[in-house]
C-alpha cells in the first residue's frame, strides 16, 4: 500500500493549481496521505483534502494533541520525549521522523528557506524513498530519489541552510561523523 507524506513550509499557505492536480491523481489512485498539523502547507493540504472529502488521511501531531485536523481524520500522537523543554524544531520533528518512517514516498512543497522540509527530504531519500518537491518560488516539481539527484536539490538551498542541515543529520544519526554530501547510507 502507498502512503504519501505530503508536507512543507509553512510560508506554503496556498496550493497551486499545479499541486492541486497532483493530489488529484493521488486521490484517484486512493493513495493513503500522511499529513503534518501545522499551519502552512500542512494545513493547505488539509484544507484541499477536506474539500474533496477524501477519507484516506491520517493526521500526525508531536505530543498529544494536534494543532490542526482540517477534516476530523484519525491522529497520530508521536511520543515526544519529556525533557522540559519548549516545543521547539526538535518536538515537532519528532512526528516529521515517523511520517518519514512509515512513508513509501513524499510530496515536500518548499518555499526555498525551509529547513524543516529540506530535513524531510533527506530523511525520505536516505530511507529509499523518492520524494517530489514542489519548489513554490519556481512553480516546479523536482524529483529527488538518488544520491545525485539530492546534491543537486541541496545546491538550491542557501550556504548557512546547508550547514544547519549537516549538523542535524549528524545529531539525527546519533552523531555519526559525515556529510549530508556524498554517501547517504
């Protein structure tokens, strides 16, 4: 069975006509969609889903409740680890990880500052995942399923973008030395 994690930026608020469609075909295909909570791309997608009262939508939200459920859809709470801390970028990757996790392919719309949706881009494709990214700013869709493929995505992103994504892949992959270029295994 497929299951798409559609996700994004959240200064992604509006889905175009071009995206739109592509969620479409997944809808056609009855494609189940693993959707994020936040505002923005999240709940645009939502939003779109719902008014085409597509039932094949699970909902991830870090902790216990969702920020946003556009259509009554099954949760997922993703245990976060109780640490005190504020809900910062690492409480809300926590539910970015499993919808990675348990994806067979990813839809990313990217505003072309992201970091958030960068890193789930490359969580996908080192799990073997393709991902198609929306790049909003150029109304263009990029695939993204090879090592090559993400060196040249990663090419369009912004110098301090690159190593703030290097030094997350490190942390994420429990401090292992390496580059987010090059070998991604």
């Amino acid at each position: 069975m497929t299951k798409v994690f559609i996700g994004g930026s959240r200064r992604v608020s509006r889905l175009d006509a071009d995206v739109k469609r592509r969620i479409d075909r997944m809808i056609e295909k009855r494609l189940h969609v693993l959707v994020g909570d936040a505002n923005g791309a999240d709940k645009a997608v939502q939003e779109y889903l719902r008014s085409k009262s597509y039932d094949l939508v699970e909902v991830f939200c870090s902790g216990d409740s969702c920020r946003n459920n556009r259509g009554g859809w099954p949760t997922r709470a993703v245990p976060v680890p109780k640490n005190g801390k504020r809900k910062d970028f690492s409480f809300y990757a926590t539910k970015d990880r499993a919808m990675a996790d348990e994806a067979t392919v990813g839809l990313m719309l990217w505003d072309c500052e992201s970091f958030g949706t960068v890193m789930n881009v490359l969580r996908l494709i080192q799990n073997h995942k393709k991902v198609v990214v929306y790049v909003a700013p150029e109304h263009e869709f990029v695939d993204v399923k090879t090592e090559g493929d993400w060196e040249q995505f990663l090419s369009r992103c912004a110098d301090d973008l690159k190593e703030r994504v290097a030094k997350v892949f490190v942390v994420e992959q429990g401090g292992a030395r390496g580059s987010t270029q090059g070998s991604l295994r």
